[in-house]
C-alpha cells in the first residue's frame, strides 16, 4: 500500500498473507514454548531450595538459562512482533548500539552491589550474624532490624 | 558529494527520502521505547544491586503462590504464568491489528485491537488481585519491641516491610507467642491450632487468656518468619507498578486508536501508520514484562 503522506518513505515492505501467518503462528509458539521451559526450571529452583541440599552451582546454573531464554523471548518479540528485524540496518544500529550501554550498566552495579555486601560481612559482624541463611536451623537468632536494612536505595 | 556515489546503489543521503525508510513518528516512537528501556532497565539494574547486598533474598516461589479461589493452596509460579501468557497473546493480537493495518482492512483493524485491549485489562486485573491479595495477606513474623522482647506480629507485604524472611526455629517462635497481643494468638490457633486444639470456635478462643492459647498454635505449619528485607516490597511494588502504569496507558491508547478507527480517521487519511506505534509501545510493554517475570518471578 502507498503512503500518500510520507514520500520520505520509498519502499514498503511486501509481506504476503500466508507467509505473515506463519511467521507469527511460528514466533507465538516459540515464546509460548520458552515460557514453558522457563517456568519448568523455575520449579526444578523451588524444589532444589525446599530439599534444603546442598545444590548451590546447580541452582546457580538454572538461573543462568533462564536468563538466556528471557533474552531469547526478547530477541523474538524486538524482530518479530516489532519488525525491527525487517528495517534499514542504519536504523537498526542506531537502537541496538546505545543498548550495549546495558553490558556494563548491569556488571558495573551488580559487582558493586556484591562487594558491599563483601564488605559488610567483613566488618559488620552483627550483619553477618543476623541476616547469613542459616543452614541448620538452631542457634540464636536476633530480628533484622530496619536499621541493618540496606542503605543504599534511591 | 552525492556524486561520489556509486549509481547503483540507492543514495539515502541525498534528500528527498528517509535515510531510515521511516517516517517520523515511527523513528521517534523508537526512540522514545529505547530511552523507557534505560529508564525500566536502571529500575531492575537497582534492584540487582541491592539483592546482591543482601546475605538473604526472599525465594520468589514462597512468595507468589498464591491462585484466586485456591485458598491456601501452595501454587508456585502458577498466577504470574497467567499473567505472562495474556500479555504474550495481547501481543500477537496486536501484530494481528498491525498487519491488517497495513492491508486496509478496517473491521480486521478493530476487532484485533478490541481482542488487545481485553488482554490488557485482564493484564491489570490480576496484577490489581496480586497486589491486593500480597497486601492484605496475613502472616506470622517474629517482631521485637521497643524493650527487645520478641514477639509474634501479623503483617502482610507493604512498602514498609514484608513477611518473607528466613523462618523462625520452633522453640524461638514458642517463646515469642507468650509475648504476643491476644488478637494475633486467637488467630494463630485459629489458622494453625493442634491437634488437641483442633475444632475451637472462633468465640470460644476469643474468651481464652493468652497463656492458654500460645500452648495451641502448632508452630511447626504456622511458618514463622523473620522479616525480610525491607527493599523487596519497596521495589517490587515500584517496578510492577511502573510496568502496570505502561500496561494502562497502552490500554487508553488502543482505546483511543479503536475509536479514532471507528470513526474513520485513518480510512481518511489513507493509512493505519498509527496503529503501528501504539503497537510498537505494545509490544515493548510485553518486552518489560518478560524482564520484570524473570526479575522478580523466575531468579
């Protein structure tokens, strides 16, 4: 279809109908079936944590995948359902490229939020005591108080 | 400068035509979801931080198990699968309007876009349930007063602080129930009695002393915990209710696209241009909830 109004825009892209059809039949199975996987291994993280064994790497791992797959489902949303995959490379570059900031956005405050928590184990003993998950249960143990709560929120 | 070019290839940047093949608003409308994507990602990434300075997180599975009309039942992931699955159809429902957009079809155009919008405001129902059903729920943490005595406290999630911290060991959580007000025992035993004290009516507890009743709470199913910490309602009010605000403005906007259709403004103009933003703000909508489910849900 032309569009009167935007000569700016040369060319359209020509889906044909059954083609399109296949595409999103194929797109909505795909993130159906990753949520699927997502949501069996979240069971497999909650039954691990309720046997209490000690499975810590392997929970660890699970985690990992499912972040994997939630990148997956977004890859397939952005491409797919928003046709970012069908435009001008140019174009694409210009939203993909300032995205990249997220790479060290993530690490940088991650990292910072594990060496204060390293830190204050180290030197606040009364942190550590009160708030380290306790592997057998006994011992005495004291109520968090707000003020052993994080002070760093925004 | 436009001569250096070689003929065959078609010369974006000579004017005339949109070097992006875009038209305006759709570029912005880009633009404007990748500046929300830094705007939710720096929510989530603060999040990150704080959970990873913390000794204890909450398990997301201990939290949200709840299912309307389950009752107690323990339903881990099952709600928030819902929820995900609506946004992920309102979202193919929404290609679906695009798509016949693009073809002209203007009753195709507004029976999809109604299809969304249910998706939408179902969306928002059952997060509307699930922030209800967390601040209202009533559970049995170990508190202390201000002399340090511990006691037994019902409290629900809130911004100010939530239930869901490491669980109490029994003899711990026995001693607090001879410190705790009437009204919490009458309810513990209520929810949670012995075996012995199985059967009590709800009158005949309210005339017990405390000293009797904080012998019948059978503490090993009531779950005492500790409280959590303070930041895990705080941010996930804040982002699933950033994310929900997103989901209602999509709502209002699709309802203005639907009527604007309906009334044959885009016929007129001889394009559905529109109805393609209001889907790419859509879609991004979907996108964020796929990152909010495996923030706060999944990991």
């Amino acid at each position: 279809m032309q569009h009167p109004a935007f000569e700016e825009v040369t060319y359209h892209h020509h889906t044909d109908d059954a083609e399109f059809k296949r595409r999103v039949r194929k797109t909505t199975i795909l993130l159906s079936i990753i949520t699927v996987i997502e949501l069996g291994i979240g069971l497999a993280i909650y039954s691990m944590h309720k046997s209490n064994q000690d499975r810590e790497f392997l929970i660890l791992l699970f985690k990992g995948v499912v972040c994997i797959l939630t990148l997956a489902k977004a890859y397939y949303i952005v491409s797919v359902f928003m046709h970012l995959g069908d435009e001008i490379r140019n174009m694409i570059m210009t939203i993909v490229v300032p995205l990249m900031l997220f790479i060290w956005f993530i690490a940088a405050f991650i990292w910072d939020g594990n060496s204060y928590k390293n830190l204050r184990n180290k030197y606040d003993k009364h942190f550590e005591e009160t708030t380290m998950p306790k592997k057998h249960h006994g011992e005495e143990t004291h109520e968090m108080k707000p003020a052993d709560a994080p002070g760093k929120k925004d | 400068m436009a001569n250096t070019a070689t003929t065959h290839q078609t010369k974006w940047w000579t004017g005339g035509k949109s070097p992006f093949n875009l038209e305006y608003g759709k570029l912005m409308m880009w633009y404007f979801l990748m500046s929300d994507a830094f705007t939710f990602g720096a929510f989530l990434i603060s999040y990150g931080s704080i959970r990873f300075s913390q000794n204890f997180w909450p398990d997301p599975n201990v939290v949200f198990n709840a299912f309307p009309g389950a009752g107690h039942a323990n339903l881990p992931l099952a709600f928030v699968s819902v929820m995900t699955f609506i946004l992920i159809i309102s979202s193919v429902t929404m290609v679906l309007a695009v798509h016949a957009g693009h073809k002209g079809d203007k009753q195709g155009v507004m029976k999809w876009l109604a299809w969304t919008i249910v998706g939408g405001i179902a969306f928002l129902s059952c997060q509307a349930w699930e922030w209800h059903h967390l601040i209202t729920g009533q559970h049995a943490v170990l508190a202390t007063d201000a002399d340090g005595r511990q006691f037994i406290d019902i409290i629900g999630q809130t911004m100010g602080g939530n239930p869901w911290g490491q669980v109490v060991d029994h003899a711990q959580a026995q001693s607090a129930l001879a410190a705790s007000s009437h009204e919490t025992l009458v309810h513990l035993v209520h929810e949670y009695p012995t075996q012995a004290a199985a059967g009590q009516s709800l009158e005949a507890l309210e005339k017990m002393p405390a000293s009797q009743l904080a012998g019948m709470v059978d503490v090993a199913h009531a779950h005492i915990r500790e409280k959590g910490p303070i930041a895990f309602g705080g941010y996930f009010f804040g982002i699933t209710g950033f994310h929900g605000f997103h989901v209602f403005s999509g709502v209002v906007i699709n309802i203005i696209m639907l009527l604007m259709t309906q009334r044959n403004v885009f016929q007129n103009r001889g394009h559905y241009l529109m109805i393609e933003k209001a889907g790419l703000y859509w879609h991004f909508v979907d996108l964020v909830w796929v990152f909010v489910f495996l923030c706060f849900y999944l990991i």
